[in-house]
C-alpha cells in the first residue's frame, strides 16, 4: 500500500496520524507493506481496510478463499514475481488476466506482468496477508516431490550408523551435515514448518526408523519419514546451524537458529537437542515476532474477564499470575501486558529463560544458570535498579517467590507464571513452596489460568451431527442452552489440510482477589473452597470459557474436553 493511501485514511478518520506514524516506523524497520503493518498492529480490519482501497481507486474488491486458481493461471506468473510485487493471478478471460494486488496504484508492476504474460491486465483487490496466504499456498510443491528431488542423488551408502563404543569422528560428521542433499532437507523441514504455520518440529530416531512431526495449532502430525541413514548428518546439520557442539552426542544442549525469510522478516528457532537411547531427539520451537498478538483484545478474554485484567495490571503494585502448561499461550498472554504497559514514565525489566521475543523500551535478561544467573539473582539486581514493572518468566522454588511477593508489597508490579492446573490450585502452590498465608492474600492481585483451543476452520465449517444430548449436558451446558444449541465442526477442507481446524483460541480463567477471596487463604481453605468462593464472586472457568466459546460456534465438543475439566467438585 502506498503513502497516499495512508493519507486518506488518516483524512477520513479512519486512521489517527500518531497510528500512521508508528504503522509507516514498524513497516520501515520490519521490512514490511505499510498496509499489511496497519493491520497488523490491529489499526484497522483486513477486510475494511480493502474494502476502502477498492473504493477509492474505483477497483473490485474479492476474497481470495473464495476462488480455486487453476495451475495455468498461475504458470503465466512466476512465484518470484508473484512475491516481488505481492500480486497473485486470479483468472483470465480472453486476451484479459484478472490480477489480485493490494496496491492497485501500483503502475510498475501492473506494466511489468503486463509485458511479461501479453495480457492485458484487471486489477481486484485483495489483502495484503491473503495475498501472501495465497502465494505460499498455490504456488508450493508438493512435500512428496520435494522430498524425492532433495533425495535425489543421494547416496546413503556414504553414511553409517556409529555405534557408542565407536570414536566419534566430528570432521565425518561435519562433512555429511554439509551434503547437499542433507543441507536441502533441513531447509526444506524448516520453511515447511513454516507454510505450515506449525509451533514445533520434532526430529525423533528410533531403532528402526526416523520421522519428523509437526505441532500444528496444538497437535502433532506426522509429515516424513527420512531415510534412517541419514539420522546423523540430519542432527549434525541441526546442530551445526544452532551453533552446538556436534561431537557432544551424551548431553542435552540448547542453541537457537535465526533464518532470514525475505521482506525484512527473520523466523527464531529455540532448539532443544535430548539423548535418546537411539540417537539424538531434536525439538525446534518456532518463534515468529510478525505473528506475536500484543492486542490484548484479540487473545481470547471475554470483555469482563480483560476488564478485571487491565484492571489489575494496572494497580500501582501487586502481583498477576499467569498459569498453565508450556505451550498453552502464558508468554503471549504477559508480553501483551507488558505492552499495554510500556510507557516512556515506567522502568520495565523482565527475566526470562529464554528470551523469545525482543520488545523494545524493555529490558530483557536471559538466564544463565551455569553462572548463577537465575531468576532470584536477577531479581535482586532489578530491585537496585530502580523498577516500576517485573516480569520474572517462572517462580519455580521458595526463593524466587519470596522475592517476588517482597517485590509486589514495597511498590512494584510483578507479573509472573506458574505452572498448575488452574487459577484456585496456584494459591495451594505458593504456599506448598512456603510463602505465608498472609503474605499471599496480601500480595496477589489476580491470577490467571489459560488454555489453548484449536479453532474451526472457517472455509468449511458445518453443523456436527454425532454430538448428542448426553455429551453437552456432560460439559455443562443448562437445559436452556442445550435447546438452541446447533453443533459445529469442520468438514475438512484444503486450506485447513483436511483437520477440520485452523488456528488457536487462548480460553480464560480470571481470579481476582476479592477480600473474601483474601479471608479464604488466611483461614487455610483447600483449592475447591477457593474455587466454590471464587465461582460465587463472578468468576468464569476454563470449562466456562470453552462452553462459551463452542456456543459462538468457534470450536468443538470435543476440544472442550480436551482442554478443560469439570467444574464440579
């Protein structure tokens, strides 16, 4: 999108100029279309945003998911072109090629494939994000052929397995991590994951056999097996781009992997390398800042549960929980806090292990246990150093809690996480770690618990006729709910690779400490009195949350079970 159209949406108040500002300064050091950017700091609709280019230049307006682009279509467009100019071909009609761009301004490019397809050109507009969904989508090979070419001369003979008592020979293993063939693999396993929008890669050898597998919006997917063979240059190469040591194979090491992907956008792999009886098991963790939501509007709260938030974020000192398992969204949840949060009056400083994303105005530490800089020790120094806001990544044992609670009663707000099951356990958890009864009821402002819920796709979502009434009234839903109750799942579709799922959900629990609340901890009450006290005051469960979210038709029975519990006691 060009600068004048950013002009007229600040004209037609559709866009505030400090909002175009800050848009036009992210674009310029992320690399990427100011439009895509206004849209990505949650500015304006992806959808309103075309609507009002469409208009303006007088141009038609599609939705790229609607439409099937045949393979001749596509073939008259190269993908480096495609990407170049962010234009994807739609259809053709006589001498006529009907072309999807976000910048119908845009006279060079419409010039260039003019020239380059003979055809005469008409533009629609599109977005700038389906745009991108859809070059990566029509224009991949696919993941079988891929394989075959990568394997392609390929002579495995060259590798061999070595046994434990055998010495390690580090230049062999270097040599066959640099083989063509392998270094096309490994970059094929990671753009894949990539396209794929999946959140990790697991690289596992057995005794047998060797597979890769995806987390794709929560759950692992199979997606190749490589030839058994291969086992150790694959991990060597891995090991070789996160700057390990690949003669060490008996101790499990951490690197990190940063690729650069074009347009200014750089993709973080967090790679855990662990020994396994059979080999080494890799697990990458894929860490894509242009994807990280710091909209605390967009997560997932429902508006009194990010009332009672903010709400609490907001208090001049105390300390806000966040719960759950690894993976269930905490450090998204924080560093939307923190954002909300980082103001040029505030000294904000985070310990986390490790440090995932960057976030400017904030001071990040990463931990270093080997030389005893954990999360106590960084604490200690934060508070010489002046703090308004803590970010402490987990308070794991007695000492860190102790100096976060320390922290949270002389001025200073502390946000943290915690792992249990839910907000009324991690009351139980600070003081099975020691910390007094009257220390917490004083120090906590709010705790909450989360959970990731995969979503229905929307391109084929329809209603799910194998729920029966035995199944919702299990869940929880009232007799009244179950009457107007219609069912949802996905069909299975391309864009959602026949899952019936595309993306995540984050589910809420919201605990604030009421002063009821507060008298319950100081009387030593167990965590489903707290909970019974909690539920009176108002608040929403996990398994509430989810109900609510399966009646708005946004996922599943099933994921509703597989991501709460019932609220019975």
């Amino acid at each position: 999108m060009n600068e004048r159209i950013g002009e007229l949406l600040v004209k037609e108040n559709l866009l505030s100029s400090e909002q175009l500002l800050k848009a036009r300064e992210e674009a310029a050091t992320k690399g990427r279309r100011l439009g895509a950017q206004i849209t990505a700091l949650g500015f304006m609709d992806e959808n309103e945003l075309t609507e009002f280019v469409a208009k303006q230049y007088g141009v038609p307006s599609i939705n790229l998911d609607d439409f099937q682009i045949e393979p001749e279509v596509l073939a008259l467009i190269p993908e480096e072109v495609a990407n170049k100019h962010s234009v994807v071909p739609v259809n053709r009609a006589g001498s006529t090629l009907i072309l999807a761009t976000a910048d119908p301004s845009n006279i060079f490019a419409l010039d260039d494939i003019k020239f380059l397809t003979g055809y005469n050109i008409q533009p629609v507009v599109a977005s700038e994000d389906a745009i991108r969904a859809a070059i990566e989508m029509y224009y991949a090979e696919p993941e079988e052929d891929l394989l075959d070419d990568v394997m392609a001369g390929f002579d495995d003979e060259g590798i061999d397995f070595v046994s434990g008592d055998e010495e390690e020979d580090t230049a062999g293993l270097a040599r066959e991590a640099e083989d063509a063939p392998v270094v096309k693999l490994v970059n094929l396993i990671l753009t894949d994951a990539i396209k794929k929008n999946a959140s990790d890669i697991h690289i596992e050898p057995y005794e047998k056999s060797f597979r890769v597998r995806y987390r794709i919006d929560g759950v692992l997917y199979e997606v190749m097996k490589p030839p058994l063979k291969l086992k150790n240059a694959l991990t060597s190469r891995v090991k070789i781009m996160s700057e390990l040591d690949i003669a060490e194979r008996r101790l499990p090491q951490d690197g990190r992997i940063k690729l650069k992907m074009g347009k200014g956008r750089e993709m973080d792999f967090r790679v855990s390398v662990l020994p396994t009886l059979f080999g080494e098991k890799i697990v990458l963790r894929l860490l894509d800042k242009s994807n990280l939501q710091l909209d605390m509007t967009k997560l997932g709260f429902e508006q009194p549960q990010l009332d009672d938030f903010k709400d609490c974020i907001h208090q001049p000192f105390g300390m806000v929980l966040v719960t759950g398992p690894t993976g269930s969204g905490k450090t998204t949840t924080l560093y939307s806090a923190l954002s909300e949060l980082n103001q040029t009056s505030e000294n904000l400083s985070t310990a986390e292990d490790p440090v995932e994303f960057n976030l400017g105005g904030i001071n990040q530490v990463q931990m270093h246990e080997d030389i005893g800089l954990n999360f106590a020790a960084a604490l200690r120094s934060f508070l010489r150093q002046d703090p308004d806001i803590i970010m402490v990544g987990e308070i794991r044992d007695f000492e860190t809690a102790e100096i976060s609670v320390k922290a949270a009663l002389t001025g200073h707000m502390v946000l943290s996480t915690l792992h249990t099951n839910d907000a009324p356990s991690t009351i139980n958890r600070l003081l099975n770690m020691g910390i007094e009864p009257f220390l917490v009821s004083s120090a906590v402002n709010c705790i909450v618990a989360q959970r990731l819920a995969r979503r229905i796709c929307s391109e084929c979502v329809g209603d799910d006729p194998d729920v029966d009434m035995e199944q919702v009234t299990n869940a929880g839903l009232s007799e009244d709910e179950i009457k107007s109750f219609q069912a949802k799942k996905g069909q299975g579709c391309g864009l959602c690779s026949d899952t019936g799922f595309k993306g995540r959900v984050a589910i809420y629990e919201v605990m604030v400490m009421t002063d009821s609340l507060k008298e319950f901890v100081l009387n030593g009450a167990s965590g489903a009195e707290i909970k019974r006290e909690a539920i009176r005051g108002g608040m929403v469960t996990l398994r509430r949350s989810a109900l609510n979210m399966m009646l708005d038709g946004v996922t599943t029975i099933s994921e509703v079970y597989r991501v709460s519990t019932s609220d019975s006691a």
